[in-house]
C-alpha cells in the first residue's frame, strides 16, 4: 500500500522524515518502508537524502534532471515491498499539481494511493511561512505588506487555504486517492508528537515509538528570521548550506532573546484569519471531522495577550541583538 505524506509545511515534517530515514529496521518490524526511490544522492552509493524534495523539484522541471531509470526503479522498489506501507514523504507536495507524480509513478498501481495530510492552524501557518520566507532572504515586501496581501487572500480568494480545495485537486490528479487528513495539535496528537502521531495510523502504539531527545526547535522570532534573511545570498558570501549552519547555530544558541512566536500578526488579525478560514473549511471539517464544532480550538483572549504581536518599540533592539549574534557565529567560523 503507498502512502504520500505531503505535509502541510511547518508541520513537523522535517523531523519525522529524519526519524523514518535513521528507524528502517524499526519501521520494518513495524510493516513500514520508507521509499528509497527519489532520497538518492546522485553519484554517492547508499547515501539517502531526508524527503522526497527532489523528486517535487523535477516534475516541476518535467523530471529533465531526474535518473532515466527512475520510474522502473520505482515500480520495482513498490512491488519488492507491496506487503507494507510505503511511504513518500515531502511538504513541497503541498498545494500542487500531483498530476507529473501520477503518470510517472502511481499510474500502474491499482489500488488506492493513501495521502497523509496534516493541517496547521490557519493563523501559525501564515506566521510561519512569513520567517520561512524572511529567513531564506526572500522578498517579502516587509510584515506589514505581507500580512495585508494574506488578509487579501483570506478575504476575497476563496480557494485559499481552503482544504476542500486542496483534497480535490488531489482527487483529480491521482484518481485511485484517499485522503486523511490529520490536525497539526500537540494537545490532541497521539504520544503529543508528530512522529508517534504519525506511526499510530499504521498501527504502531506511541508507547513503542523513542521520539528523539533534540524534539522540535523552537521558532526564532521574526526579527530574528528577518536579520538571517539578511545573510542568504552569494552576493554576501552565503550560499544555501552556510545560511542553515548558522540558523542551526542560532538555534542551538538556546539565547531566549532570539526566539519567539506570535510577533506577525496582530491579535484582531489572527480573530479574522481564523474566524473566516474556519468558516470556509466547514464542509471539509463536516465531512472529515464530524464530532469537532471548529477545525482548531478558538484563540482564548488571555492567549493573544501574551503574544508580542508586531511593532513594539524593542523591535529594534532585537534585531540588532541578533545581528550581533550571527556575526558572532560568523567569527566563529560558521
């Protein structure tokens, strides 16, 4: 049986697919396979990557840099382990077309093909895709116009994060598709991770699952992301993997003044967010979750009011406590 974990982003995913890729003896016992196929460094024998990020990349690139075997290898690998779970794993499935992964992989298995959702909190997700985005030096056009371009988006596209939506695109795409879509809620996952959460579905009890001791890193606060931003780009002497060592290092740090969570959005703007993205994913909350009254718990007041929201008048402070920090780490040689 195949399943397709495909996120959403910012949901853990990282981790467990870090977690799939050291446990293969552990996940065997357990009737799992994490696929192999599409995790292979070109030219390194036996080395895997984390997720299946390179395989999304090619079939937007119609797979012209992707192994010219890859698809046989796949059907090969499927059938080889056809009596467990085979898991493909990657949050840049999120939201796109699938119809490249059907013709070149699912087309020639006939029964269904299980996708394995999980769906973060509408406001948190934008939150953390604006220090996505800052963080890896995109431009953003700054807080404030990012969250009012979202806001638009909210209010008048109705398609935006709209779960519905996204199942049926899956549908079209993948015809033999079955989604279970899960909710991204330490509060209410199974063993309180997304990893035991995770195996539970196959049958795995959260009691036999060792979740790593590192767990999740905390988020950096907005200021934080967007002084690292500041550091991604050959143009300053950083490529990719240089900017993760040192926002690796800014995480490892454990200095509490570079972390933090709810500094995007102000509190009336996560009401509204919230409110109206529950509002629209009802029909999709009747059908998969019929015993839940909301998606996700409503925001208590007492919550919003110890978020910093954005704009208070340390801001500036924190940034530059941050600069500072990563010129540190800079000096140390990272």
């Amino acid at each position: 049986m195949l399943w397709v974990h495909i996120g959403m982003p910012k949901t853990g995913t990282t981790a467990l697919q870090g977690y799939l890729r050291q446990n293969a003896r552990f996940c065997a016992e357990n009737g799992l396979h994490y696929m192999v196929t599409g995790r292979d460094r070109p030219g390194r024998k036996g080395a895997r990557l984390i997720s299946h990020n390179s395989v999304a990349i090619e079939m937007r690139r119609a797979w012209r840099n992707a192994p010219r075997d890859q698809a046989d290898a796949f059907h090969r690998e499927y059938a080889e382990h056809a009596d467990r779970h085979c898991i493909v794993s990657s949050e840049m499935f999120f939201g796109r077309d699938l119809s490249p992964l059907q013709d070149r992989f699912f087309r020639h298995i006939d029964e269904p093909v299980h996708f394995l959702v999980y769906l973060r909190r509408f406001d948190d997700f934008i939150e953390a895709d604006y220090k996505q985005r800052a963080k890896n030096g995109r431009q953003t056009g700054g807080v404030a116009s990012f969250v009012e371009t979202r806001l638009r988006q909210v209010r008048n596209d109705p398609d935006f994060l709209n779960f519905a939506s996204l199942f049926d695109r899956i549908g079209q795409a993948v015809p033999n598709a079955v989604v279970h879509p899960r909710l991204y809620l330490r509060s209410e996952m199974e063993g309180g991770n997304v990893i035991p959460d995770f195996l539970s579905v196959f049958g795995v009890p959260p009691a036999h699952v060792a979740v790593p001791a590192s767990g999740s890193n905390k988020s950096l606060s907005r200021v934080a992301s967007e002084a690292l931003g500041l550091f991604r780009g050959q143009d300053v002497g950083f490529d990719t993997k240089r900017q993760r060592r040192l926002s690796r290092a800014l995480q490892a740090s454990g200095d509490t003044g570079l972390f933090g969570r709810g500094d995007v959005l102000t509190p009336e703007e996560r009401r509204e967010i919230n409110d109206r993205l529950e509002e629209r994913n009802t029909p999709m909350r009747r059908t998969y979750f019929p015993d839940r009254t909301r998606l996700f718990p409503e925001l208590e007041d007492a919550d919003l009011a110890e978020q910093p929201g954005r704009g208070e008048l340390e801001e500036l402070a924190r940034f530059q406590h941050a600069v500072r920090s990563i010129l540190k780490l800079i000096e140390k040689g990272y």
